[in-house]
C-alpha cells in the first residue's frame, strides 16, 4: 500500500505499465474489465493499491484525508501546473 513509485507503474511492481500486464493496479480485474467499467471517463486504476478503485475511494491517496476535504484546502489539486508531486496530475 502506499503511493505509487512511477507514474507508469500503478502496481509498484517495478515492470511499467503495458509490458505484458493485464491488471495494471493488481486488484484482481484486468485492465480491459476496468477500462470498459460503468464509469470509463474516470480514471479506473487504485493509485493508494487499498484494493478501491480511485473513482469510488473516499482517500485515494491514504494520506488519511478525506479528497473532499483536500480539494477544499488544495483546490489546484486537479491542476497539472500544481506543484504537488503527489498529487497524481503531473505526468
């Protein structure tokens, strides 16, 4: 659990993204299921690997805040020209 390490590595399993993986965030549904969910316009993947899709993850980041809450006191968060590194926009 924790973040990401590579932007092009949603497991942190050291192999990027798309190099023969079929479950990129290894929670048990394979990338093509995701990608084709109810919600495809939102990203699918678990960036925090809680085994809870970003879409639906009340923290997607673990940091133990609520991401309502952080867009309420970050409200650039979604802005890839934050200087957040964390913040999952920058890449």
């Amino acid at each position: 659990m924790g973040e990401e390490q590579h932007p092009f590595d949603h497991d942190n399993d050291g192999v990027p993204d798309g190099k023969g993986e079929t479950d990129w965030d290894m929670d048990g549904i394979t990338n093509t299921v995701e990608l084709a969910s109810q919600t495809p316009w939102i990203s699918p993947w678990d960036h925090d690997n809680d085994g809870i899709r970003d879409d639906v993850d009340l923290d997607d980041d673990s940091d133990g805040m609520h991401d309502e809450d952080e867009i309420l006191l970050w409200p650039q968060r979604y802005n890839n020209e934050s200087t957040n590194p964390w913040d999952h926009d920058d890449f």
